[in-house]
C-alpha cells in the first residue's frame, strides 16, 4: 500500500513539474506529428487513419497525463468530444515508451 502511494505521489510530481515547463499545445502537435510521420494537419482535420488515430491517442496521453492539462481544452483544438480524447489518452498510455520523451523535449 506504502509503494502504491509514493508511485502516486511520484507521478503527480512529475506531472506538475512537466505542466509547468512542458510544451505548449502547437509545439507538442509538432512533436507528435513528428514522431508519428503524420502532418500536424492530419492531427485536426479528423482523418481516421491508423497513423493520425495513434498519434491523436500519444498526444492526448501527453497532454492529459504527462503534463496534467485539460482534456477539454485539447478537445476544443481537435476538434473532438471531451470523452474521445480521454478514451484515447488511455489508448496513448499502452505506448508511454514512445510518447514520454516528447513531453521532455526528446523528440
């Protein structure tokens, strides 16, 4: 019980480190969009593609989880129901390896 609430308090300390340094919205679309070989374009536009669906759930997981932000917020720039985007920062976490490093800038 001792090690599930310090992994916790771990996470949220990271998470608010990360929201007060972390990229802003259009840097971190760049990123994944990047990292994903898709256009940032591809990310707002809708398409449901495999590539632009797994890069959506990456930048939703960082945006959500990592850096602690609103979901409504990223859903508002996507264009999306809140609840899509929360599904898919859960989709994005299976894939943490690959989106973690974009949050510290190691993309």
């Amino acid at each position: 019980m001792e090690s599930l609430r310090q992994e916790a308090e771990r996470l949220e300390e990271q998470r608010l480190r990360f929201r007060r340094r972390g990229p802003d919205l259009p840097t971190l679309l760049r990123r994944v969009a990047r990292t994903a070989h898709v256009s940032p374009e591809a990310l707002t536009s809708g398409g449901r593609s495999r590539a632009v669906a797994r890069a959506r759930d990456g930048l939703a997981y960082v945006w959500i989880e990592v850096l602690g932000h609103s979901g409504q917020d990223l859903a508002r720039a996507l264009r999306l129901h809140p609840v899509s985007v929360y599904r898919a920062a859960r989709r994005g976490r299976a894939h943490r390896a690959t989106w973690d490093p974009i949050a510290m800038g190691r993309s």
